[in-house]
C-alpha cells in the first residue's frame, strides 16, 4: 500500500511539472487534488496519532 501511494504522489508531482513546463500555466485542480490527497495519506500512514504518547 506505502509503494502504491508513493508511486502516485511521485506520479502526479512528474505529471504537474511537466504541464507546468509544458503549458506555461498552473496545472489542473485535479492534479492537485490528487497529489494532496496521496501526500496526506502517505502522512497518516507515518505519524504516530497524539493519544498514543
């Protein structure tokens, strides 16, 4: 599951660089959305949750 999500977020960082490069404009909010998305699970999955200390 860590490897999946990994690819993905490195997946769709490439992919916003390149239409970034590519189209001379912000890429689209679903490029975002997804990166963030993965990013923030790949988060959870590491951080210990505050009630466990």
């Amino acid at each position: 599951m860590i490897s999946v999500l990994s690819l993905v977020v490195l997946g769709s960082a490439i992919s916003m660089i390149v239409y970034a490069l590519e189209n001379k404009a912000s890429p689209p909010d679903i490029l975002i959305t997804i990166f963030t998305t993965t990013l923030s699970g790949l988060i959870g999955l590491f951080v210990k949750p505050p009630s466990s200390s």
